[in-house]
C-alpha cells in the first residue's frame, strides 16, 4: 500500500476575544509514493540522517523533523557534519532532498525524533 505525504500551512490569529485559523493556498508537497514515517536518535553532537534509498522504490522530496511537544533540546540542522545551519529547540526541517540524500542534525542532548518523508 502507497503512503501519502501532504504538507499543507496554515495561520493562526488570535487576540483579544478572536481566533481565526485558515490555510494559506494550497498543500506545498504531495507526493503520493511517500515512504514510511520513521523515528531515530539523535546523539550528542552529530547524527547524520539518510532518506530512504533508491532501491526502496520511494519517492523523498523532502522532510520534516518533528520534535517531542515541549522539547527544549537545542539543535543545529544542515547539509554537513558540523556544518552551519539552522539552529532551535523545534525547527521542523524541510528541504529539497533526494531518495539516498541525506543531512546532518548536531544535537545537545539524546533525542528522539520523528521523520516524516514528503
């Protein structure tokens, strides 16, 4: 059975006594050949992270890394181990990616994180 993958964005408005919710456009990815969610750990210091391969028969156009809710762990995505990045406690990261790429996530502390493969 095929997975599908969409991510759609939304805002969020509130104020006083208003609260409003509605998508902006439409989903930006959707790739209905989509590979399982999978979940790793990240160590301290470097993890780097590989899409699913070629040989999986998948399609990976990207990824996003969803933290555990409340996470205060402080961590630097990027292209390269110990690269510059993008760093944070929850940055869900998103990126042009290819089946067999890959990318490095340098961690402060022992984490699990989900993968979700757009």
């Amino acid at each position: 059975m095929a997975n599908t993958a969409t991510l759609s964005v939304q805002a969020q408005i509130s104020g006083d006594s208003f609260q409003q919710t509605a998508p902006i456009g439409q989903s930006v990815a959707a790739n209905t050949n989509a590979a399982r969610p999978t979940y790793v750990t990240l160590q301290v210091g470097n993890t780097q992270i590989l899409a699913p391969s070629i040989a999986s028969g998948k399609t990976v156009n990207g990824v996003m890394v969803l933290s555990p809710a409340g996470s205060t762990n402080s961590k630097t995505f990027s292209g390269t181990s110990g690269g510059a990045g993008f760093t944070g406690t929850f940055l869900p990261f998103v990126g042009g990616m290819s089946a067999g790429g890959s990318f490095w996530v340098s961690s402060a502390q022992i984490e699990d994180v989900q993968l979700v493969w757009l």
